[in-house]
C-alpha cells in the first residue's frame, strides 16, 4: 500500500502533506498535554510492536496467500486514537527511512491514508459499535468492522489522491473507486480478521487492557445513538443511490460540471495497480451486477471514512477525559 | 551530607497495594544509613521490586499506623521517634509520607530532588536502555538534572571509565553483550551520582566473570546501596547487613551472617543457607 | 542480537559516511525535489540526476547486489504503475510520461537509499530535529528504533518456543490462532515493558522534555 | 528404548553461523546416553541456547568435516564410528545431519517424531506461555501430538502434579508468580512425556526454595537431560557430567568434579569453580 515518489502529483502530496502533518501534530500536542508521561513510552512502544507485527505473516484461511497487520485500528484500541496516529505516523516514517518503503515526498499520503484514518477515523467507529454492544463481543465487533473500514478507507482516500494527481483527462474516478475499493474490501478482511483475532486474545488472556478507560456511560448514551443512527441511515442511503446515481449521468461528473471543475472528464480507462490486481479472478467490476456492487460498496466506504473522520472531532473532548480518568491515578 | 547523623533512607510504615492484586508490602520500617550496603532477600512475590520502586517516588505507598500485637512480631527499627506516642502517632503518622530519603519525604515536590539522590537499576538492562547510543544513554540522567554540556560530558566519560567501559561511548545498545548492557545501565544511574543505589537483581543472567566485575564495581562504589536478590552468594559478598521480605512484611533484618545463616529462618521464607555461610561456619566449629 | 539488518551499510567509512548529515539530508532532498519538479520528458536533466545518484551510491561503496536486491522489490511496482498511462492510452502515447514516472521513482528511491545508507539512525534524526523535526517526534523515533531490536528478538524467541511445541502439519485455523496469539503476547509483553522503561526514564529524572546532546 | 545401546543424543561436527552475525557454533561433538543428565556452562554468547535450539532442529546447522590439526585439540568423543577413515568420512560426513535423536537424523521429516522426543524448555517462562489459561497451555504439546481428550486431560492433570501445581488449571498466566510460571513451563514440556529434556537456565530468577523444588523435580524425572546454566550450583548438584562451551567451540567434556574443579580451565572461560567444589576439595584435603 505504500506509495512510492512519482506516483502522485506534487501538489498533492503537499496537500496531503498538509493534511498529515496537521493530524500528526494534533496528535503529538495531544500526547504532550496527557497528564501522565507514560504516554510517550506507551506510545514509541507501540509503533515498535505494529512495526514488528508487521512481519509476521498471517496464513488466510480462504487463500493460499499470506497477510500482515496493518495495525491503525489495533494500535487505537490499545492506546488510544492520539497516541496510535503517532505510532502510526512513525512506523510509516521508520519504513520509509530504512526500508524506502513509500517515497519521502508521498510521506503525507500515505501517512493519511493508513495512519490518520486507521487510527483516528477507525477509533471513531470501534468506539460507537463497542458502546452499542457491550462486553467482549461489542469490542471484538468494533474491531472487526473499523480494521475493514479502515483499510477500504484507506484505499478510497487513495485513488482520490490518485485521480487528483492524474487530471489531464486520463480517469474515470467512479470506476477508480469501485475498483480500488472491492480490491482493499477483500485485503481488508484479512486485516479485520487479524484485528479481531488478536484483541479477542487480549480480552481473553488479559481484559483489563482494553477494558481500562471506563466512561461515564449518561453522558455519552445519547449522542451515540443519535450519532450511530445517523451513520446507519446514511449509510444505507450510500449503498443504494450510488449504483443509480452513477449508472445514469455521473454524479461526480455532474457535480464536477456545475462547479465548472471539469477535469474529471471520464476516458475509458484500465488502472491497474500493482497491489491490487489479484483479487476477485474472472470478474469483471466494470459492467452489470458487479459494477453497481462495487460502486455500492464505493459509496459505503466513501461515507464511513468521511463520517469516521468527522466524528473524530467531535470525540476530542470525551476522549480528553476518558484519558485524564484513566491515568490520573498513576503517579509520575 | 554534611547533616552525618542522618540516615539516608527511612521507610516507616510503609503499605502498598496494587490497583488489581493484592497487597505488596504491609507496614514495611527500616533505615540506611551511610556508607551502608544491605541485602533485600526473599522468595519471589515477595515485594522486593515493589520496595525498590518506592525508594524514589515510582510507587506511592500509604503510611499505616501500627497497630496493636499485629507489629509487635515485626522488627521495627528503633527509629520512630520518643515524642510519637500511640494516639498522636496514629493521625500524626497517616499526613507524613512513609519514605523519607535525605530527610525529604518522597511527595511529588520532592521528586527531583530525590530521583537525582537515589538511582535505580532495573532487572532487564533493555527497560534501560532507551537512548540510541551508549552516550546518549548514560548522558540521559545528567542532562535531565540540567547540567552544563562539559559537566555532563566529563560525567559520562567518567562512570563509562568507572565501569569499565570507556570507549564504548558510541556503540549501540542492541550491539553490546547481556553483560556490557548491565554495565552502561549502572554507568547511566552513577553519571547521576546518586547517594543511594537501588538495585534489582543485579547477578541475574550473568556469567560468573560478568558477575565477579559487577561486585568488584560495587564494592568501589561510594554510595549506600539497596541490594534486591535471589543470588545469596552475592549478597554474602557485598553487604554487612541484610533485611528479610517475605509476603510484602520485614521478617528479619540484621547483619549478614547472623541472619542467612539462621536455618529456621531461611527455610521459612523459602531461602537456604548460602554455602559460603555453612561451610564458613563449620570451618569456625573446624571441620565438618 | 546483533542487529544490522535495518541500516545495514549506514557504520561504513567513505567519504559519503563522513559528510554532515545535515548536509546529506539537504542534498537528497534536493535531488528528490528536483526530480518531481523537472516538466515530463526533460531527458538531461533526469539523466544528470540519476548519474548523480549513481555517483553517490558507488562513493559510499554501497554493494551492487544490495541495490539489486531493493530494487527488484520497488521496481515491479513502479512499472506496473507507470505502464499503465500508455496502456490507458491505447498504446499510442503516454511512453515519455511513463517513463518519466519511473525516473522520477528511481531517482527518489536511491537518493533516498543513499542518504539512509551512509547515515547512521541516530545522527539521521539528531540532523532532522536540528532542521525542524518536532522533538517529541524525533525522540519517538530513535526510541521505537531502539526497541524495535529488542521487539524482534523477543518474537524470535516466542516463535521459538511455540513451534517447539508443536508437531507435524497444522491446520491453516491452528496456525491462524497461533499466529494472533503470537501478536497479542508480543503486545501484551511489550506494553509491560514500556511500562518498566517509563519507570527507568523517570528515575534518572525525565520530567517529559526530550533533551539531547547537541 | 529398547535399543539400549543407541545414545539418545548424537552430535557430530555441529557447526551453525546466524544470518547476521558470526559463528555461533563450530565443529561441535558429543554424545548423551540414557539417564544422562549433561551439564552446558559457558559465558554469555558461548552459544549454549543456539546449541540447544539443534536438538529438535528450531535451528539446522551445518555438518562441517574436521580440518587436520584443528580439532585436534577439541575434546571429540570417542563415538566416531572406526570405518570412518579420514578421506572416506569427509564426504559421508557432509551428507550425514550434525545431530541426530534416537538415531534418527534431525530433518524436517523428522520433526514430528523428534520435537514429540525431545523437549526444550526457554529461558523466560513468557516466551513459552501463550495460551489464555494453564490447562490449555499445558495442553497445548498433547493436543498437537493428536491425543484423545482424555489422554490429554490425564497427562495435563498428571504433569500439573508432578511439578506441584495440581489445581492451578483455570489459573491465567500472567497472575502466577515467577516460579509458578517456570513450573508451569516445565510441565507443558513434561506433558509430551520427552526422552530427552533440553532446560535453558531453569534456575535464573528462582527463589531458592522454587530452585530448590526444580532440582527435585528434576532429580525425579526420568528423561535424559541437558541443562544450560550459570547457576554452577545446580550444576553440581543435578549433573555427572559437564561439557564447557566458549566461542562456540566444546573446550571441556567430563566429570563434573573435575571439569569444574579445574581452577585454570575455569578462569580461561569466563567461570567460576562453584564453592560447593571448592570446599569439598579442602576437605578431603582436610581443614584449609
Ligand atoms: N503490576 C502489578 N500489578 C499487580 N500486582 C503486581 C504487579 N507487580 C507485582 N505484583 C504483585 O505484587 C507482589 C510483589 O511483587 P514483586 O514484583 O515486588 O516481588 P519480588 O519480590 O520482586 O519478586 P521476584 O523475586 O520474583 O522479582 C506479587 O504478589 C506480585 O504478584
Ligand atoms: N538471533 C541471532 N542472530 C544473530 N546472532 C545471534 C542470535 N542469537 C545469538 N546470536 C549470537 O550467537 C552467539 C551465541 O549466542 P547464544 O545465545 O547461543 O549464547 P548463550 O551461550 O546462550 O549466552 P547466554 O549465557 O548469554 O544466554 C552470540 O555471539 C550471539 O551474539
Ligand atoms: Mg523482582
Ligand atoms: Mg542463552
């Protein structure tokens, strides 16, 4: 998933630069202001293990092919959205810096798309479906789902960078999407899987370490319903307008029109990326059933990634506090 | 230490309980003075670790007031002042914090001050070791304590000298042998030049010649020191006093060879008799 | 464990070893910059660079079955990107932008390969910190860095210790299971032990600011 | 074992380099007969846990021919085969694997057979306890050796009595003091009912009495034993006889007394003669 130099435009990557550093240096602020210094090990600790966890190879039940940890979502479950983005940022910064794994210039990028929304969009979302249902299974779940949103996230956010970099008329941006997304829908099942099977480990072996940070459950239960409803209808919406919407006149296409952006102009074309070019063998994702699921799924991710990033925002303070409550008690 | 006639160390009274667990440590009371080495032995769980962590404020253990006949079999030192009588003890006791080193009680006020008089050295040497080269680690200390840039050069160069190890100021941790690892750890805690030292199992893993240069280092050391260990022999060696901890509560305390040489009381706290003792002490009754 | 195989050739000593590291890092930036900044198909001057580059990696004796060996592991990726503007395209035009693609990720690549190749970790980021990097951020590095040795030996061990115990085929949802566990012991493990270095770093008197030598 | 005459252990021209890294073993010979128990001492990074790691092939070294003159000086036992003659062996050699277990050759064929024969027991009791509760822990070899259920669940009771901890099955890991953990450890080991048994520092961080309790769990059990240690002590106690590694090379091989008692041979490799011998020496010469 790493993108290397040259691949993307330079004006985005300086946006997407922008755009990291800016989630990066929250993060960072966040994790100085903590009131306990334990959070610094805490965190440089746990880029180490989802850097080294990054090596084992996973056996996939279903494919005679092995997986890795990406890790966003674990590393936010653990140790919280803040310190996680940090984790994130700096395993992606050791990769690029000893493996030149992903280009210097694409740091923004791909810190964007695997560490800001892994983390703190993916904490987002395992918090709301772990508060839904409580217990073990309510945390396993939100793990599940936000390690495959994140990774679908993720790759949307991607071929959004993509086709920003490449306007000179060369990409169909829906089908990008629908491409991208049903390829990383399936690499994200492997993540999910594997965020799941080991939080569901933690919990079994040692349930304190998630379990820690108890809220105040009054004053959160009613904006999460409302928030997890709202998610809910939109959603589904998502799901079924967008094969409609993108089988008749393009939506994008349209909005591009009106807000005369037109440089999306839609050419035929075969974007093959290297990663991504294995799953679904013999199918087709450009035309009939196929095309309106993937655009379907397109959407889904589209809006869960978008409504992930927001929520965020609107958790700073609850976590604020949640985090205070927790480590007040530590001396240091 | 100008003010001589005041001890270093002072726990009175000390109580701790982890936030899940049971408890640590149960009014634990004794006191170092200076120049002394003592030996902290007992079996595992007994709260060694736990005691040590307290000696510079990474624990904050409560101050219990004694209680009738339940202290009474414990052997508190006879350091609790004339003027503390039962009742005013009990209230009075409970507001003081229950380790006091330099005559500081440990509070968070206090902990720098503290931190830079007491070093301790962990178990593991990698928990240690978090700086990217030897230097930068054994400067880690004094750089915090805001010395000047020379002060703190001349400092690592000399406790790297000290232990040994000079020249080894640009190496990498993870490139060092388990033996250089613990030693650049000690370097790192004597660049602080601590008055007391608190160590935590400092023999484990090592190879005999490995174990023989930490004790001769340690008998070079000015500093009082705290010894945490299962290696007898060792503390046989080092210290001319030892304090037995056994289920969080001092079960003895007294000078080495009186104590580790007492069978009864080794066995029932899951220690034996070092062999150095026995057989020195049937060499004192001639053989066998 | 004695631990080379992150910046295996960056403890050597020619002259590209001893340039500042400041320096260095200003050098391949500006080669890296440059490259995505020169117009498609501006073919001296991408040469210029990739001979530049070339020149730097030979100076610091970088052995040529290394870069082999990385290159074999970016390349395919690169191409596979970079052919796809001319098939797009029908086979008629795109080549000069698709090669541009691959110069430029080249080009990047090694001078980025160059920098980390002749620049020990720490005096890397001692340089970056001194050039903007936010400290927190620096000192998170050098410590993750650090602790990612200890990390994998610790794994290795773990591994160790569970294939010992486990005999002949396994089923892919033994080994699946086996694997989480792998990951979630190394987690558990490894937070207790940041628990204990925080402890260590407190004692020698850290009150929460990164301070370093230079 | 009906084969009585065939050593349970075969280890000829060992020799094992880590990717990164130097030699870590070099042309090393011994054999281990039925009951044996081997005692391994050597400084740190002389290559005993490597060593150990061969025995049921977590590693595979190299069968190195041995070179004029070289190994000559190396203690080689007497078991090479006499129709090896120099030139003949060095190809039949090469083709041959360095170790071999019950006389089959450790091979990934092997393995299942081998790792169900030969039980290795880690340092640290965390790398080996990766299961959520006791019982599934020790379980964990049986189930892989394809028992039925209560096969399994006898030999998890059974070996769980034998080192001492019956009742701890629902216990989780990480609430067991570090003794309970290295007992736990060996009984997991214990449940495969091995013929040989590989133990890595068994005693490093043991209190005495969990030290103590070891030794005699050990004395008890019935497999052939390898035992890699710093704690000469045990040695001593447990071993007839010790092999000394240093460099990766075997510089001594026989009878513990008199490798250990040997002062020169000692202080060359980094050790200690254990006090044990050394006063037992003094007395059979008499008082000092
Ligand atoms: N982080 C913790 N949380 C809960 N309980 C703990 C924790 N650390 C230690 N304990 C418990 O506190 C008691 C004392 O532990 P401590 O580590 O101080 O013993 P110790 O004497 O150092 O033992 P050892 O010789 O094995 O190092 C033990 O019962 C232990 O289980
Ligand atoms: N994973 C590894 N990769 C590379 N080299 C290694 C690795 N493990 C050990 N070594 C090296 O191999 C040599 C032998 O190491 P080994 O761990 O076998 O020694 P040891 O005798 O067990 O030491 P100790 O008494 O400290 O446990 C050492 O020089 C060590 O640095
Ligand atoms: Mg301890
Ligand atoms: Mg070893």
């Amino acid at each position: 998933m790493h993108i290397a130099d040259g691949i993307l435009s330079n004006e985005v990557c300086l946006g997407a630069g922008v755009l990291a550093a800016g989630a990066i240096g929250l993060s960072l602020r966040k994790l100085n202001d903590t009131v306990s210094l334990r959070t610094v090990p805490l965190t440089g600790m746990m880029a180490a293990v989802i850097f080294a966890a990054q090596m084992v190879k996973f056996p996939l039940a279903f494919a005679p092919a092995y997986g890795h940890l990406l890790g966003g979502v674990l590393a936010a479950i653990v140790v919280g959205p803040w310190a996680g983005c940090v984790a994130m940022a700096i395993v992606l910064f050791l990769q690029m810096a000893l493996f030149a794994d992903g280009g210097w210039l694409a740091y923004g990028a791909n810190a964007l798309n695997m560490g800001v929304v892994g983390s703190l969009g993916g904490h987002a979302i395992y918090s709301i479906i772990s508060r839904r249902f409580a217990g073990p299974r309510g945390k396993i779940a939100g793990a599940v789902v936000a390690a495959w949103l994140s990774v679908v996230a993720g790759s949307a956010l991607f071929s959004v960078e993509f086709a920003l970099s490449h306007r000179g008329g060369e990409f169909d941006l829906p089908k990008l999407f629908a491409v991208m997304t049903t390829l990383h829908s399936l690499v994200g099942v492997g993540e999910a899987l594997i965020t799941g099977g080991v939080v569901s480990y933690l919990l079994a072996v040692w349930p304190d370490l998630i379990d820690a940070p108890s809220r105040p459950p009054g004053v959160i239960a009613g904006l999460g319903r409302v928030v997890w409803t709202g998610a809910v209808v939109a959603l589904a919406v998502a799901a079924f307008l967008a094969p409609f919407a993108s089988e008749g006149a393009d939506a994008l296409e349209q909005t591009a029109e009106r807000f005369k952006f037109d440089k999306f102009e839609r050419t035929p074309v075969a974007l093959v990326l290297p990663d991504y070019e294995v799953p679904i063998p013999g199918v087709d994702v450009s035309t009939g059933a196929w095309h309106k699921l993937s655009v379907a799924l397109a959407g889904v991710f589209g809006t869960s990634a978008v409504l992930g990033i927001s929520l965020v925002l609107g958790r700073v303070a609850r976590t604020r506090l949640a985090a205070r409550d927790a480590e007040a008690t530590h001396a240091g | 230490m100008s003010h001589a006639p005041a001890p270093i160390l002072k726990v009175a009274h000390l109580s701790y309980r982890y936030p899940v667990g049971q408890i640590a440590l149960c009014d634990v009371n004794f006191v170092v003075g200076v120049n002394e080495i003592v030996g902290l032995v007992g079996p595992n769980g007994a709260g060694k670790t736990t005691l040590l962590l307290h000696l510079n404020g990474l624990l904050l253990g409560t101050r219990l007031a004694p209680r009738n006949g339940e202290t009474a079999s414990v052997g508190t030192a006879g350091y609790v002042g004339a003027a503390q009588n039962a009742a005013g003890a009990d209230s009075n006791n409970e507001s003081r914090a229950p380790v006091e080193v330099l005559g500081m009680p440990v509070i968070p006020e206090n902990f720098p001050e503290i931190r830079r008089n007491v070093g301790v050295m962990f178990q593991d040497p990698d928990d240690q070791l978090f700086c990217p080269t030897v230097r930068d680690d054994v400067a880690f200390g004094p750089l915090n304590l805001d010395f000047p840039r020379d002060e703190v050069l001349r400092r690592v160069a000399e406790s790297l000298a000290s232990v040994g190890l000079a020249g080894f100021e640009d190496r990498r941790p993870h490139e060092l042998s388990f033996g250089e690892k613990r030693r650049v750890c000690l370097a790192g805690v004597l660049a602080c030049e601590p008055s007391l030292l608190a160590l935590d199992e400092p023999s484990s893993n090592l190879d005999p010649r490995s174990r023989r240069g930490l004790i001769e280092i340690l008998k070079k050391c000015p500093a009082a020191q705290i010894i945490a260990s299962h290696d007898l022999e060792l503390v046989v060696e080092l210290c001319s006093r030892v304090i037995v901890l056994d289920q969080g509560r001092i079960q003895a305390d007294g000078p080495t060879r009186e104590i580790l040489g007492n069978e009864a009381l080794m066995a029932r706290h899951g220690l034996e008799v070092p062999l150095s003792i026995r057989y020195g002490l049937e060499f004192g009754k001639g053989p066998r | 464990m004695p631990g080379d195989f992150l910046d295996r050739y960056s403890l050597g000593n020619t002259v590209c070893h001893r340039l500042p590291p400041t320096l260095k890092i200003v050098l391949a930036a500006a080669v890296i910059a440059g490259c995505a900044l020169l117009p498609v198909a501006y073919w001296p001057a991408h040469g210029c660079l990739a001979c530049l580059v070339f020149v730097g990696l030979s100076l610091a004796e970088i052995p040529l079955s290394y870069l082999v060996h990385r290159l074999a592991l970016f390349l395919p990726l690169v191409l596979v990107t970079a052919l796809s503007v001319p098939l797009s395209r029908g086979f008629a035009g795109g080549w000069e932008i698709a090669a541009t693609v691959v110069i430029r990720s080249l080009v990047a690549f090694l001078a980025a390969l160059w920098l980390v190749s002749t620049t020990p970790f720490d005096r890397l980021l001692a340089a970056m910190s001194r050039l903007g990097m936010p400290r927190l951020f620096s000192a998170l590095l050098a410590f993750t860095y650090r602790y990612i040795y200890v990390l994998f030996d610790e794994l290795a061990r773990m591994k160790t210790a569970q294939r010992a115990r486990t005999f002949g085929k396994r089923s892919a949802w033994q080994r699946w299971t086996a694997t989480t566990r792998l990951v979630g012991l190394l987690l558990i493990r490894a937070l207790n032990r940041a628990v204990r270095i925080h402890g260590a770093m407190v004692s020698r008197g850290w009150r929460g600011d990164m301070r370093t030598l230079d």
